[in-house]
C-alpha cells in the first residue's frame, strides 16, 4: 500500500478493519479451529456484529469490543479494507481467500448503469467502451438498497445553518475558537487546514481593514526566514522546521516539541498529526512581491475584519508577554487548557470544541460536523452572493469544478430570486410595468462591533 502511494489515513482504516475483525474472532472462537461452515460465514457474521454494534446497551455489551452500531457507509469501508487485506493473502501468502470472488460479465443495463456513474469523475472515459465489462463479485456483499433510497439525501444536509453563524461565534468563551469559526467559514477552510497554519501566516493588513492570509503545502510550501544570526533563508516549510525547530533541550520534558516536522508526517498518535488534501489556488499573486506562498481570499471582508480583532485579542492573552523563544513552536493556534497550555492544537480538540459548542447553540440534533462551515461557504457564494461556478472554486481552491458542484448549494429562494430579476428586466426592455414584487434574499446580518468602520471599495 506504501509502494502504491496510499494515504495515511486509508491505510490506517484498513489495518483497523483487518484488527476488528481479528478481535471478533478471537471473541467469537477463542483458540478453537473455525469448521468449514464458520469460515465460510466469518465475514458475514462480523459484518452483522457491525452493524448491530457490540457496546454498552448492546446484547452483546459483554464482550468488551464497545463497538457502536455501524451505518451502510461505514460497512461497506470494512468490507473494502477485508477485501484488499484478502487478496494480498491470497497472492503473495497462497492463503485461503475470506471473500471468494468470482468474475461476473455485465449486461447491456448493468454496464449502462456503470457508465452514468463514472461520466463525472473518470478522466479515463474515453477509454470505457474498449474495456471489458466484467466486475467481480464477491461472496459476502451488503444487501443493495432499493432504487427509491439512492439519491435522496438531503442537497442542503450539509450546511451549517447561516442565520445561526454569528450566534455559534459569539457564544465562544476566547478569541481562538472565534478565529477558528471564522476562517472555516470565511475563507472555506477544511479544519484540518488551520492547524497547519504558522503565526507568520497572518502577515498583514489589507485595504479593506481585513486580515491576510498566506496558505500553502505544509511539506513542500515556499518559506522564508531569518535565523538566530541574522542570516535569511529560502527555502520550504520541512526545512524550516529541520534547521529552526529542532528544540533539543524539550528531548526528554516535551517529546512532542522536539524536532518539529511537517504535521502530515506525524503518525495519529501524540495529537500532532493533522491531514492536508491539497489545495489548488488560481489567482495570480506575481504582482505582490512581499507575499510569498499564496493568498487566500475572504468571501465577506467583514468576517477578515472581525477575525484581526479576534486575533490581537488572542495574541495579547497567550503570546505577548511571554518567557522568551515562545512560543515553541510555529503553529498559530494553540491548546487552552491547563494541561497543554501551548501545545499545538490538535484535531480531537477542535471536534470536542465543536461538539461543545453546537450543544450551546441547541443544533447538535442537526449531526453536523466541522466541514459543514465550508460547506456554508459553498452556499453563501451560490445563493447569497450569487457568483458563478468559477468564482466559487477560485474561492475554495477546488482544482476541478466537478468538485465544486458539491459545495456549490442553490437555494430554491435563490433560484426565484434570479428567475424574479430576470422577469423584470425582461418586462423593463419591454417598455412594460416592472413588478414590485421582490424575493427577499438571504443576507449575512452582522453586529455593529464585527466591522465597524468597514466601507466597501467603490
């Protein structure tokens, strides 16, 4: 899997759908041989334990696994995991395979179907008709929903509510988790991109009053640096932290300071592993010679103004006036709590702040999560701000505009809106009467103390 260029993360999700299964069968079975009929149904039967869960309320609570129920989704990702753990055994160890497989030659409507369902995301499409419609198909497979269930979730399911945005910023009780909100949304961020910001990154001041912000790769992202004796460097952000953060003397007291990498080469123990997806950014920044790296862009001026004051707040309360050589690390946001006061922040801390806070705001019923505010910022852009396709992704540096779509939410409101303006201008042209009857649209309503001296450049 390493060969291949597997991620980190899919890689860690198989090895736990094969050690799952391991500890179900050494639950199960114990040190006794599994007879014909028992292998032949392990997978099965664990998928079953699976999906029933074996936890606290369960009738299977007694077996120490603490398995919460697990959703379709989730046992089609164990399956996928059996499955390629299966099939390495079977090549390079001869075992017997857990999911026998057979290959099974499609029909005229089961290929058609396969073709409708890669024409948006295979490059290779053109190549489809010279393939062999094959597939295989393996003994133990979930029960396929029915035609009426597929498709039918919900386009707006995703989408942290925006009439309660500012009510989840202002109940924060410090100025971090405000900043934190407020780049999610304002600039589109996944929560795991903030973590790999530096405190340099915040580097300046635009015309509008609004904070600027630099993003890049955090292995290989362009950095520049002076050091202890005066001297500048170039070079990328791995180096940086190889020749300015290596913190011998934390060696022994804080393992976790000492010879800081990138936090993508971090493994998911320790807190400091944070994941990064790419990003791709598409606005020319060649005529600003200060910024380096690349700028991103807030979809409302006024949430980078409110965030400059967020930040001088938290920078006053936890960096200014501090011992010297702190902070200790380069990373901007940082633990609050007693114990790890100063640490990195890390990835189970920004969802406990999550969870914490959509209790505050009486929407944990909604089973949002932390990705649903770039979720917003999809729909903010679409529906309230109305920028075509392109400017969206520009703004949350998708690659693709396939990707976009998915960000990209429209609004019924939205879309009568348009159709409403399109009318009137038409009757207008005409020398007809305009209508007076107008759609209000979704706004983004502000306190006065977010922005207030913001004035729009004209």
């Amino acid at each position: 899997m390493i060969r291949n260029g597997v991620g980190q993360s899919l890689m860690q999700e198989r090895i736990r759908a094969v050690l799952h299964l391991c500890d179900y069968c050494s639950w199960r079975y114990g040190e006794e041989q599994l007879s014909s009929e028992s292998k032949e149904r392990l997978i099965s039967d664990f998928l079953e334990a699976k999906q029933r869960g074996m936890g606290d309320g369960t009738s299977d609570e007694a077996s120490g696994l603490g398995w919460k129920p697990a959703n379709r989704h989730n046992l089609e990702r164990y399956l996928a995991g059996i499955n390629a753990f299966d099939e390495w055994q079977a090549t390079y160890h001869l075992a017997r395979r857990l999911n026998p497989f057979e290959s099974v030659v499609l029909d005229v409507v089961q290929s058609h179907t396969l073709f409708k369902s890669r024409e948006k995301w295979d490059l290779l499409l053109h190549l489809f008709p010279s393939r062999t419609l094959t597939q295989r198909q393996h003994t133990h497979q979930l029960p396929a929903l029915h035609k009426r269930h597929v498709g039918k979730r919900r386009a707006m399911g995703k989408v942290f509510p925006l009439e309660a945005f500012v009510d989840l910023v202002e109940q924060c009780t410090n100025p971090r988790d405000k900043m934190l909100y407020l780049q999610l949304f304002g600039l589109g961020m996944r929560g795991s991109e903030v973590l790999h910001l530096y405190l340099e990154d915040i580097f300046g001041v635009s015309p509008l009053g609004e904070a600027r912000v630099r993003l890049d790769d955090p292995e290989t992202g362009e950095w520049r640096w002076i050091d202890a004796r005066g001297i500048r460097h170039r070079g990328n952000r791995t180096a940086y932290l190889e020749q300015e953060w290596a913190n011998e003397d934390f060696r022994t007291r804080v393992p976790q300071l000492h010879c800081l990498r990138p936090r993508t080469l971090y493994g998911r123990r320790g807190g400091m592993h944070a994941g990064f997806k790419g990003m791709s950014f598409h606005f020319d920044d060649s005529a600003s010679p200060e910024l380096f790296g690349h700028e991103a862009i807030w979809i409302d001026p006024r949430l980078g103004v409110y965030y400059l004051t967020c930040m001088n707040e938290y920078l006053q309360e936890n960096f200014h006036g501090k011992p010297p050589r702190w902070p200790f690390h380069p990373w901007l946001y940082i633990q609050l709590d007693r114990r790890g006061h100063g640490l990195p922040m890390t990835i189970p801390a920004l969802r406990k702040m999550w969870a914490r806070d959509m209790r505050r705001v009486k929407l944990d019923h909604l089973g949002l999560g932390v990705h649903s505010l770039r979720h917003l910022a999809g729909y903010y852009c679409a529906s309230v701000l109305q920028h075509p396709l392109a400017t969206t992704q520009a703004l949350l540096r998708h690659a693709s505009q396939l990707s976009t779509e998915t960000y990209y939410h429209l609004s019924a409101d939205a879309v009568r809106d348009q159709l409403n303006r399109a009318v009137a201008s038409s009757l207008q042209r005409a020398g007809a009467v305009k209508p007076e009857a107008r759609l209000r649209r979704p706004v983004l309503e502000l306190p006065e103390h977010w922005a207030p001296r913001f004035a729009p450049l004209k």
